[in-house]
C-alpha cells in the first residue's frame, strides 16, 4: 500500500469520526390562518406615526377648523360693512331733508323782502281808502282805488301773506306790539286798537301788529 493509499483512508477515517452540523431554524411559526406579523421597523413607525388613515383625518379635521373660522371672520366682517353702510344711508337721508327743507325755507323767504316794502304800501291804499270815505265827490277815484287793494291783497295772499288778528284778544308779544297801553289794572292785558296791521308769511311774523293794550 502506497502513502497516497494511506492518507485517504486516514481521512475517511477521520471524517466518519466528525459531529453532525445542527441547523436551527429561528422563523417563527404562525398558526394556519393568522396574518403574518409585520416587521418591526412598521409596528414602530405605526406606533410612531399612527395609521395613514388615522393622518388623513386629522388633516381634514384640522382643514376644516381653518375653512370655518375663515367663515366666520368674513361673516362678522360683512356685519361690519353693513352696519356701517346703514349708517351712511341713515346720515345721507337726514343729510338730504336737511338740504330740502333749507332750500323750501329760502324759496319761501326769498319773496320777504319784497313783500315788507309792499306792506308800506298797503298801509298807504288804507289810509287812502279812509280819507277818501269823507269825499263823497271821490265815489269814482274811491272804486278804482279799492279795486287796486283788492288785486294787490289777493296777490300777496296767494304769496302766503295773512294778516294777524289782534283786536280784542290777548296781548301777544310774538305777534303784537304795544305802542299804547292804558289802565293800571293787574288783569291780563287785552288789545283795545290795532294802530298797524301785523302780517305773517306762510305762518312767520314778518310785522307784529301795532296796538294799543288795556289792563282792568
């Protein structure tokens, strides 16, 4: 036997005498019809993060809360601009009868200075009328000249001129002047004469009466 022959049966001899290798197997053995565990690094990024579902409603939620709070500031800011818009129609209407009605006092009053002048030449036509009583040989001059009052007293009537009723009523210093005053009574003074007729335009004293007041 040659020594190559040798060492080959030395080796099979000796590998014959070598323990078994173990393999062991560490997989885990899940049960017939349970799901498989997920890996770890999943349960901690679960655990971490929570479900994507879980995400995707807390958005939406969250979403939600800023759309209605958007919401509700522009609905007090639209309270806002009506309210001030209320209130600028409300001074612009006061505004406007202000205007209107100073405009219907002036066109009203504008005529006042020249019906004051006329009033001058009312109290001539009466004086006129009255002297002319006394001269019946005036009868003709007497009708053409009360026909001229009567026009122009119809014409300043139609300007709102009125005259103010004085005889026998109370003493008025709105619309009475006394320019006489007789009797030492404490009783209420009473008009006894009007010595000028007093004139309103449209309601306003433009000419107290002139008259002559009595107390008993």
């Amino acid at each position: 036997m040659g020594e190559r022959d040798q060492m080959r049966d030395g080796e099979e001899a000796g590998a014959h005498q070598r323990p078994p290798v173990k393999v062991v197997d560490r997989r885990r053995v899940r049960p017939e019809g349970s799901a498989a565990a997920p890996p770890q690094g999943a349960e901690v990024g679960m655990e971490a993060g929570g479900t994507p579902g879980t995400r995707a409603e807390e958005g939406t939620t969250a979403e939600q809360a800023a759309m209605q709070a958007e919401l509700e500031e522009a609905r007090r800011q639209a309270a806002e601009y009506r309210d001030h818009l209320q209130r600028l129609q409300a001074e612009f209407e006061n505004y406007r009868k202000r205007v209107l009605k100073e405009q219907t006092r002036a066109v009203e009053r504008a005529a006042e200075p020249l019906i004051r002048r006329l009033l001058e030449v009312l109290d001539e036509f009466e004086l006129a009328l009255m002297a002319a009583e006394d001269r019946p040989d005036f009868d003709r001059f007497l009708h053409g000249v009360e026909l001229v009052y009567a026009k122009l007293v119809e014409a300043l009537k139609a300007e709102g001129l009125e005259r103010i009723e004085a005889l026998g009523k109370r003493f008025d210093p709105a619309e009475h002047e006394a320019l006489m005053q007789v009797g030492e009574g404490d009783g209420e003074p009473v008009v006894v004469d009007v010595l000028r007729q007093g004139y309103k335009l449209r309601g306003q004293v433009i000419r107290p009466a002139g008259v002559k007041v009595a107390r008993s």
